[in-house]
C-alpha cells in the first residue's frame, strides 16, 4: 500500500492506495487499484477507524473542503476513512473511456465485479492493510446496502454499523422496490404540485412545447419528455421542493418572435439528467437488487416495466408525473455519456445467475451492533423494506422518524450520527 499525507485545519490526512484483485474469488485474472482517504484528528491517533460508504451505485466518496456536518461528529471518536468504492474516484475507473477497449460481453464480465459484494472484500483488504482491528461502518443509501452485505460476509471485521436511509430489501424482484419507490414518488408530486399548484401547469408547458419541437441540451442531444420527467429525483432530498420549483420558475423565453427554452432552464434541466459524472450509477444500479435467486431471474429493467404499469407515470400523458430514482434503457440511448455503456447496461440487466448478496441466516445470528435511520417518507429506499430488514437483523436497533428526506445525512449530519451513536451505545 502507498500512502501520502498532508495536514489540513488540526487534521492529518492520508491518502491510501492499494491493489486489490479485480474478483476476490480468484476465479477471474487481474487487479485494480482502490483509494482512501484518511483524516485524523489531532489528538486522534489512537482512536479506532470508522470507514465511509458513499451512496450510489457509482459515486466515490466525500471530498470534503471543512470539517462539519457527521464528519465533524465522527472525527470526536474515530479515524475517519472515506474509501472510493472501486470503479470511482481515484479507486481504478470504470466508464467510457476505461471500458472502450472491451466488447460488449467483456465489460459486462468486468463489471460483474463491481457490486457490494466486491466492496465489502476490497474494505475487508484495506482494513488489514491499515491494521487488523475491526473498525466501525458508516453507510449511507447504497452504503447501507454494502454495510449490510459486509454484516452478511465478513461481520469479524466490524465492530459496528451505523445505516441511514439504507437498509435493503433481503428478498424478492427489483420489481417490488420499484413499485414501492413509485408509490412514494407518487406522493412527493402530489406534495409539491399541492405546495406550487403553478409548476404542474408550467411542467404541462413544457411537455407540450417539447412535443411540437426540438430543444438541445448542453450536451448535444434533444431534450425528449421521458428525460424531462426524470427531474423529480430532486424530489426525494430536504431541499427538493424549492430547488424544482426554482428550476420551473421561467422555463421559456421569446426569441425572434419564437417561443424557446432559456438556456439557464436547459443547463440546470442537463445537471439533473445527465450521469456524466457518475456513470456508474446508471449502469449498475439495477444490479443491486439482484439476489441471486433463480425463481426471480435477471432484473430485465424492472423500473421500466413497473413503469409502464402505471398510468400516472405515462409520458403521453397531458401532465404526467415526475419519476425518481429509476433508470430507464432508452436513457443510456439518449445521453450521450451512457451512450457508448448501453449494451453492457443490458447485458447487465439480462444476467440471471448473480450470486446472492446477502446472507439471511448470517443476519438473523448477527452479534455486531448495528443502529439505523429509517425515513418514513423516504422516496429511494422504501420505509416498508427497511423496516422488515431492521427485524430480520438480530440486534439491530432502528430509528424510525419522518424528519428527514433521504438526504438526512447531508441535511443534518452532526446531529443524525451523534442520535445513532447514543442509540447504539445506550
């Protein structure tokens, strides 16, 4: 392992670097590197790890510029280390252009090793390497996910958990995720048309403007109405409301006597949209849900299929409703930095032997302690799936609130982990 250090406000940093095998089974060749970094506060040396899961899939770790919010709070009793999970960051990257050298069918097998399983094995490895301690985890949304794959697998190397918004669902189809998410998407439009009746007849502009003619995105492609919808991801965060009702708030602007789209509303419309930045995300993110078992099969798009179940949802519609966090194939068709990952996206989603991520019985017998945020209205990790999981996890103590959004962590960070700490070590 290399590592570099700096200091920062009263905080050593250390940035890690280790190789790690591409498939921890042995079963494929190759390797790849992983990233972490460490911060540590003065006076801290001693303290024992805590080790960050960023959500995604796809994103890599906080890259904090101060100190505050839960990294604030953790940095008074822990090490802090915020990993990249493999394929982001400084971790080896896996997008466009590390993957065009492969075909299809490669980059589908290469891949394949990039789910929570892999994480777990690569955190499992850098822990070792920083010492053989167990250390304590710190999972948010998809972190949450890996954190309870990591109890499933490898529960010697923890010492605790701590979950917010991300406990996972332990069984059945992605299909009945999604029809849950739905649900609750569902809800936050009704929500904030009730807060800003306006915007839903702007959004209804919009449709009908896009249906007689063609406005380009920043990055090139025509803004279609299925994409447009996709901007009520924002709906699922404590500050969503009023971040889509300033987008929505003048859309249009008269140009040579020609009603067009401003070009502001096109630019923030395209950083919603786009996954430039994340790839990954969209690429794996039903790969999450698959279990491993035969009687469900391949995922097969799921939030594409439930979708087309649901006539609310319908982009023909005069005013249809804005979708959340799901992922659509003809998305990797018209965004042009998922353009050239679409067939190993359906590749992906055609795959029907994954193995399972976690361990039912290894839960049900778990001995490490474990507290986790549970949101009532949460729009991308269902309250019901939570819930059942909090009970199918032996010890497991749950914090059960309708305070946050899913972004609780970022909204109020300090005050969330010091809550699950007291409740973990009450």
């Amino acid at each position: 392992m290399q590592t570099h250090s700096h200091r920062i406000d009263g905080h050593d940093v250390h940035e890690h670097t280790l190789t790690v095998p591409l498939d921890h089974t042995g079963a494929s060749p190759g390797s790849i590197e992983i990233f972490a970094r460490e911060v540590v506060r003065d006076g801290g040396a001693d303290r024992p790890r805590l080790v960050w899961f960023q959500g995604g899939p796809g994103n890599r770790a906080n890259r904090p510029t101060s100190i505050g919010g839960w990294l604030d709070r953790g940095l008074q009793e822990y090490r802090v280390v915020l990993l990249d999970q493999r394929g982001t960051g400084r971790s080896t990257p896996a997008d466009r252009q590390t993957l065009a050298g492969m075909t299809g069918a490669a980059q589908a097998a290469y891949l394949s090793h990039f789910r929570a399983d892999s994480i777990v094995a690569d955190a499992e490895a850098l822990r070792l390497a920083l010492g053989d301690d167990p250390w304590t985890v710190l999972g948010q949304s998809y972190g949450g996910f890996i954190a309870t794959a990591y109890l499933s697998s490898a529960p010697h190397g923890l010492r605790e958990v701590l979950i917010t918004a991300g406990l996972p669902a332990l069984t059945g189809p992605a299909d009945e995720v999604y029809r849950l998410t739905f649900a609750q998407t569902a809800r936050r439009n009704a929500a904030f048309f009730a807060r800003y009746p306006h915007d839903a007849t702007t959004v209804a502009e919009v449709v009908a403007h896009l249906r007689s003619g063609e406005e380009l995105l920043p990055t090139g492609e025509a803004l279609s109405v299925p994409r447009l919808l996709q901007i009520g991801l924002t709906l699922g965060s404590s500050t969503g409301f009023e971040a889509l009702h300033y987008l929505l708030e003048d859309p249009f602007v008269t140009v040579g006597g020609e009603r067009r789209l401003r070009e502001r509303f096109l630019r923030e419309v395209g950083g919603v949209v786009s996954f430039a930045g994340n790839p990954l995300y969209a690429v794996m993110h039903e790969t999450i849900y698959a279990q491993g078992d035969a009687s469900h099969g391949a995922t097969a798009w799921a939030a594409h299929r439930v979708r087309r179940s649901l006539p609310e949802f319908d982009p023909g519609l005069d005013r249809p409703l804005l979708t959340g966090e799901h992922i659509f194939p003809w998305q990797l068709e018209e965004d042009p930095a998922l353009a050239p990952l679409a067939e190993v996206a359906d590749l992906l989603a055609q795959r029907e032997d994954f193995p399972a991520l976690y361990d039912l019985d290894a839960l049900a017998a778990n001995e490490v302690p474990v507290a986790a945020a549970i949101y009532s209205d949460d729009m991308f990790v269902p309250r019901e799936a939570s819930v059942a999981t909090a009970e199918a996890i032996r010890g497991l103590r749950p914090l059960v609130t309708n305070e946050y959004q899913h972004d609780g962590i970022r909204a109020d960070g300090y005050r969330l982990l010091d809550r699950l700490l007291t409740l973990l070590h009450r």
